[in-house]
C-alpha cells in the first residue's frame, strides 16, 4: 500500500521544463557527423541510386579480373632492342673479310600469341639473323633482316623493325703507326717567360680498324689538337687532346670509336658551346693510346753568372787580369715546374799552380736538370793575363807540417826543396827573403803503415799577397818523411 501511496504522490507532483536561456540557440549537428550518418551501410542500401552505382563499379571490377585471367585469349607485344646475329658466308670468309660494327645491332619484333606464352617471351627467346649476299669485296651491303623463334614458345611474327640493316664488311688491319703533329688555339705567357713549341706525350699512335676507313687517313695529317680554357700559362701544363683525322686533301674525318674523346674539341669560335661542335662520327677505328696528352712547355728567362774561384794563386790579383768570353753571364731558360732546382752561379776554378804566363783554360756551362742556354755557346773560356810578373827560383828550407800533432809522430828528412819556381812581380823580389816569406807545409800521408815517405807539399807566403808557386805538370814538389822511433 506504501509503495502504491508513493506513485500515487510522483504523479501529483508537477514536472519540471527546462528551457534554453534566455539569448542562447541550440547548435546543429556538424557537416562530418551529418555525414558519417548518411553513408553508413543501413542508408546506403536504403537508396536505389546508390545501390545501382555500387553494383555497375562492382561488376566493372570483377569483369576486368576474368579478362585478366583468361590466358587463353590472344594478344600483340613489342619485344624491343632484340640483337641481330650477322653471319658470312665461307666465300667471304676465304676472302680475309669480316663485318664491323654490328656488335649492338637490334630491332624492334611485334608479334603476337596467347596472352599466357607471350607472357613467357624475352629478347634472348626471339633470334634475328642477317647475311649479306652476295659479298664480292669490301663495301657496306643492305641485309635483310631474317626472323626466327627459338624453344618451345609458340607466337607468330607481325613485323620487324627496321627490316634492313647495314652491315659494313672489310679486312681488318691491326696497329698501323702514325705520327702526330701537335696543335693548340693561341696561348700567352705571362712577362719574363718563353712558350716554346707544344710536343704529344708521345709521338706515334696505332689504329686498328676496317682496312677502307684506314686508308683514307692521310699519314702525314694526324693531329692531337688540344683546347687550352686560359688566356695565359705561366708554368708547363698537359692538356687532354682530341685527335683529329684529315683524308689526301685536308678533309676532317670524325672518328666512331675514339677512346675516349678527350678534353673537348679545339673551338673554332669562342661563343659556340663545346658540346654543340661535337659532329657525328663516320670512321669506324680504334686508337692506341686511348688518351693523349699535348705538353705545352713554359720556361722562365734567367740569367747564371760565372765566378772565377782562383786555386794555388796569390791573395792579392793586382797586375792579373781575368777575362771570361763570351760574357760572364749566360741567359738560360728555366723550367717552371713546381720542383725546379734554384739556378746558383757557376764556379770557374783556376789553378794557378800550372800558370806562369798568360794562359787559356775552357769549360763547359753546367746547368740544373731541366734548364736550357738560350742560342750563347754553352762553353766559356778563362783568359788569365800577367802583367809585369817575373818568374824567380829559390831554395825553401822553412818546411812545416800543416798540423803541430804530425810533427810529434813524424820527422823531417829532407832539408831543403831546391830550385822552387816562384811568380811576382819586380818588386817583390828586391826584398822577398826565401826563409821567412815562403813556407812549405806537409799534410797527413795518405798511407800511415810506412816508416818513411815521399809526400807532396803546398806554398805559403805569409808577408807576400802577391805571388805564388808554379808547378810543372806531374812534378810536384815533395819531401821525404819518416816516423819517429820510441826510444826505450
């Protein structure tokens, strides 16, 4: 009864309506909620148009997926780029010919078959052959281009493209030498340096080729023409170059196989873009070397000076006059390689020892690895001219060894060196006094086992600057030394 009571109190009690606020709407549903309701699977099928739309993609789709897989029907492919086999016959053969350049020679085969074999087909499944005939001699011959099918792959042949080809048939010749003259556009030097005439890495190259293309090259007219891209040179540089190929009257021929090309051709015109000047090729050779170097040579302008070292002679050249012919310079060109050896002066050694008149002596220019003389000989001659000397002989009895420790092991034998030939001038010789102003010093032996030897010796003149000894050629002047004995 109590819970009857209850209800009973619910249903009197008044409802509540909750209404919007006052100045505020209800917002509507959003574009992508209206949307995920509409197409969701119970309202697409509730729509006619949308079912038929569904049903024509389907039924598009699996009739595309049977026709896929009907292997049975037929179809038409283009196998490309299948090679082409050139064959000669024995005649030709026994004539010392053979074909060239037919190593990547193709066509395009259509054929058609079963969709499922054609899908099997590759260019290796398909043999294309082609045999000039008849072959009388060497010459470039249409052939037919002859089809075939290989394996079991069944197809049948619609076309082939192209249906002709040529093939070039000749005698091979095998490295016929050439030499190589050697060009290059106009170059400057910078001031002080010298271009000289450009030279090939090396001076002969061999072709091998069809015997035809190689008899039209003119021997005398081989060219390895580089393209130098700088205005100026200042030191010697190597240059890729191009070869280039002239006929009996000076006609430029192109050549197919050229390898490799180089470093671009020689441009005839400054504003024409290498790579446009590049003609297509007409002779068919090989080139060895492949790569050719054209060395551009620039030496510097310097000059080497020759010195006069006097040896033996007096300290003071006062009365002596040296004279070096033809100049006591030489103009000299200089590499200009990054290891090029400093240029230093030339020393002339003189002996005096052997001059008691005026003399001649000659030599030769010795110049650092790499330098040339310009067009001066390369020898110079050393004119030594006394004026007023006299030639006098004295006894020398002042003998001393060079080193004092000698005089402790060693022992003078002989006494005095007679008849010395000393050269000065006049006055000189009024005071000159034999035992204080002329010495003669001893050196070590060369041989230190013997108790006693014959030793050469060597002048000094310690209060005379002016003058010194001559010695007669193979006659020094020596004395006789022997070694001290130990006494017990």
């Amino acid at each position: 009864m109590s819970e009857k009571k209850n209800n009973k109190e619910n249903v009197n009690q008044p409802v509540e309506i909750i209404r919007p606020e006052k100045g505020k709407t209800e917002e509507p549903p959003s574009f992508w909620a209206r949307f995920r309701a509409f197409f969701t699977l119970e309202n697409i099928f509730k729509r006619n148009r949308t079912v038929f739309i569904f049903s024509l993609i389907l039924a598009l789709v699996l009739w595309t997926m049977l026709v896929a897989f009907d292997t049975d029907q037929n179809a038409t492919t283009t196998i490309a780029n299948v090679p082409i086999t050139v064959s000669l016959g024995s005649g030709a053969q026994e004539m010392g010919l053979q074909t060239f350049g037919t190593e990547n020679l193709t066509a395009d085969v259509v054929i058609s078959g079963r969709q499922y074999d054609l899908q099997k087909i590759s260019a290796g499944d398909i043999q294309l052959t082609a045999q000039p005939s008849p072959v009388t001699g060497p010459n470039t011959y249409k052939t037919m281009v002859m089809k075939a099918s290989s394996g079991d792959v069944k197809f049948e042949f619609l076309s082939v493209e192209p249906k002709e080809v040529n093939i070039i048939v000749d005698r091979y010749v095998e490295n016929r030498e050439f030499k190589v003259k050697v060009e290059h556009n106009p170059i400057g030097v910078p001031a002080g340096h010298i271009l000289e005439t450009a030279h090939a890495s090396q001076d002969t190259i061999t072709i091998s080729g069809p015997e035809t293309e190689i008899n039209r090259i003119d021997g005398d007219n081989v060219v390895a023409k580089a393209y130098i891209d700088q205005e100026t040179l200042a030191k010697t540089t190597s240059f890729k170059a191009d070869y280039l190929f002239y006929d009996s009257v000076g006609s430029l021929l192109e050549a197919q196989k050229v390898e490799p090309k180089g470093g671009g051709l020689y441009a005839e015109e400054e504003d024409v873009p290498l790579e446009l000047l590049v003609k297509p090729r007409d002779l068919m050779i090989s080139v060895m070397p492949g790569t050719m170097q054209v060395v551009v040579p620039v030496y510097e302008q310097k000059e080497m000076n020759f010195v006069v070292n006097p040896v033996n002679g007096p300290a003071d050249m006062a009365g002596i006059d040296v004279q070096i012919s033809p100049s006591a310079k030489l103009a000299v060109r200089a590499p200009t390689d990054d290891d090029t050896p400093e240029l230093e002066d030339q020393i002339l050694d003189v002996d005096f020892s052997g001059i008691m008149s005026s003399t001649q002596f000659s030599y030769g220019v010795k110049l650092p690895p790499g330098y040339k003389a310009e067009n001066e000989s390369e020898e110079r001659t050393v004119t030594v001219t006394l004026n007023g000397k006299l030639s006098k002989f004295f006894d020398v009895t002042n003998i001393q060894f060079s080193d004092q420790s000698l005089a402790n092991e060693y022992e003078i034998v002989t006494p005095r060196i007679e008849k010395v030939q000393i050269i000065g001038g006049e006055s000189i010789f009024e005071t000159f006094l034999p035992y204080s102003d002329i010495i003669a010093k001893i050196e070590k032996p060369a041989d230190t086992t013997a108790d006693q030897i014959e030793v050469p010796v060597y002048f000094e003149f310690p209060n005379q600057k002016s003058c010194w000894v001559y010695q007669r050629p193979q006659e020094p002047y020596t004395v006789t030394i022997r070694k001290r004995t130990t006494s017990h």
